[in-house]
C-alpha cells in the first residue's frame, strides 16, 4: 500500500467520525419520535423507518465523497443488495445497532461504521448515540474511546470475568437450547456474571475497554462486528471465530 493510500484511510476515517456524529444526533431525535417497527427475517429482527434513513444518510454522504468506493450496509442488505467483500475500499456500515433497544428507548444504540481495504479492516468508529461516547481505532494506530487510549482487561480467569453475549433474532428451539446451553456452563463456572445490553457494537466496545472480559455470539453480521473487531485488536484483544480458529472477516 503507498504512503498516499494510507494517508487517505485516515482521511477517511476522519469523515467516519463527522458522519457518525451526524448520524447519531439523528437517531437521537428519532429515538423521541413514534416509530414505525417492522421485521425482518424473524419477528424479533426488527427494523424500523429511521434504520433505512439513517443508512441512506451515511452512504448517501460517503458516496458523494467517496464516488469509487464500495458499502455494504445493514439495510441494504436485508432490502436485497449483495454482500460481497472485493479488494476494493469498501465501507461496513450498521447505522442503529441495537435496532430492539432503539425501539423501546432502552439506551443501548449505535452507528457503527468500519472500512476494509484489500479485505483487511483498516477502521472502526462506533458512536453511542445515548450518551455521546464515540469509540475509534485505526489498524496500527491504537484503539481510543472519546480520544483516550483503551486496553482490554488482562484477566483470564474465569471465575473472575465478567462476560457479555447476545441473544440475537433467532428463537427456534435448537438455537434456544444452545442459548440456555451456553448460559448454563457459565453460570456454573462460575463466571463473575454475564450481560446482555441488546448492542453487540456496544458490547464489543467494552470489551475494548476492558470494562468486561468477553464477548461471544452465534449468527453475528459483518456489520455487527466490522468496526468493533478493528477496536478490539487496537485495544489489544484477540477476535475468534466460534472454531477458535482467528476471524476472517465474516466476508469470505
Ligand atoms: C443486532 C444487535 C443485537 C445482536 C444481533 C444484531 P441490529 O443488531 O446488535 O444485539 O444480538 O445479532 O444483529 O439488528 O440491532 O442492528
């Protein structure tokens, strides 16, 4: 990659930010607003008509900036668009994380924006839109929340974690019994507890933070975890696929 190259994804990021910021205040104000919910691929996939505005807004803006680079966005996938990773600069966008949460102003939601190059992700910037916190981390550059560095918790006992995971949208009863599965085994640990805050994004940033030890999830999306993973290794953090084998990338 050539220094202007690289140059550039800072720039890029550098719009992330801007565009996360505008994003967020949007669903900020949509959060007052009535809401009309709708599903996706199962009744508790739920999108809602400021999901579709507030990922028209961001590719829209980036597109205008960025006329030869490519998006994969939540919506746009669920309304059809192929999920496809090239080599080129391609953006991984979920404007409201934690969709449920948006929907009953339980104050867990995000806009999560990442940016791979060459099927390597180069950034992530993830925004709290309750509290304003924006979490951002550049391959190579360290992982920051509101500007200060983070680090994930050193801990790698157990029995001394705290650790975070997500139910998803499926509820069938063999995804239920792994659920319960799943739950069990760390309960019985026994791990100091276990969360969930309905915004894998949100979650992953804590980990980033070091505010808890892991996070685990079945069925996650290249949305849900594009930016975060990038924050996460910044953060000094390993990301895992379910076979422990390193992520790929969801992508290929
Ligand atoms: C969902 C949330 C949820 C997780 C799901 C995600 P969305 O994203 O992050 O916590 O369990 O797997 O799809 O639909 O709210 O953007």
């Amino acid at each position: 990659m050539t220094s202007t190259e690289i140059k550039c994804w800072g720039e890029c990021m550098d719009v992330a930010v801007q565009i996360a910021h505008k994003a967020g205040k949007v669903v900020q104000e949509a959060v007052k607003q009535e809401k009309r919910v709708s599903s996706k691929s199962t009744p508790t996939d739920l999108v809602t008509e400021a999901d579709q505005q507030v990922e028209d807004l961001i590719i829209s803006t980036l597109r205008e900036k960025f006329p030869s680079h490519r998006f994969i966005g939540e919506e746009s996938s669920a309304a059809g668009e192929k999920c496809i990773l090239t080599d080129e600069p391609t953006w991984i966008i979920d404007p409201i994380d934690g969709t449920c949460n948006f929907v009953h102003s339980f104050p867990m939601v995000a806009v999560s924006i990442g940016f791979a190059v060459k099927k390597e992700l180069e950034f992530g910037v993830i925004y709290h839109c309750f509290d304003g916190t924006l979490y951002t981390a550049r391959r190579g550059h360290g992982a920051f929340c509101n500007g200060t560095p983070i680090q994930v918790s050193k801990e790698k006992d157990i029995s001394k974690a705290l650790i975070l995971t997500e139910i998803g949208a499926k509820r069938d009863p063999a995804t239920l019994e792994i659920f319960s599965g799943n739950m069990l085994k760390l309960l019985s640990a026994p791990a100091h507890g276990v969360r969930i805050i309905g915004s894998s994004t949100l979650a992953l940033c804590h980990i980033a933070t070091g505010a808890a030890e892991a996070y685990y999830q079945y069925g996650l999306h290249c949305w849900d975890i594009a930016a975060a993973a990038v924050i996460i290794r910044e953060a000094g953090g390993c990301v895992i696929d379910t076979s422990g084998e390193p992520w790929d990338g969801c992508f290929r």
